[in-house]
C-alpha cells in the first residue's frame, strides 16, 4: 500500500510539473504575439506620418507654385 501512495504522489507531482510549464510557453508566445502586433501598429503610423509629410510637402509647393504666378502677372 505504502508503495501505491507513493506511486500516486509521484504521478500527481509530474503532471504538475509538466502543466507549468505549458504556461509559460503560453504566455511568451502571447507576449511575442502582442509585440508583432505592436511592432506592425508602429511601422503603420510611421508609414502615415510619412504619407501625410508628402501630401503636405505637395500641398506647400503646390501653394508656392499658385503665388509665384500670380506675383508674375
């Protein structure tokens, strides 16, 4: 009997232990997850920021241009 037990307590502790584990691959991959995520959100506003430096450069030279013709005439 006292071998059973023992048997009992040593399954019970592996299974334990080998759960821990999985949860701390799930959370590092949850963690890699949110900073792809992050990492995508950032390049998307740095592609839009830079978008919108060229619409404004356009809209600048664009307003340059208008005002050099209408000093010429």
């Amino acid at each position: 009997m006292k071998k059973l037990v023992l048997f009992a307590v040593a399954v019970v502790a592996i299974s334990l232990a080998s759960c821990g584990d999985n949860k701390a691959k799930l959370e590092a991959e949850q963690k890699r997850i949110q900073d792809s995520i992050a990492a995508v959100e950032a390049e998307a506003a740095a592609q839009a920021a830079a978008a919108q430096a060229t619409a404004d450069s356009i809209a600048k030279i664009a307003a340059d241009s208008i005002a050099a013709l209408s000093e010429k005439k």
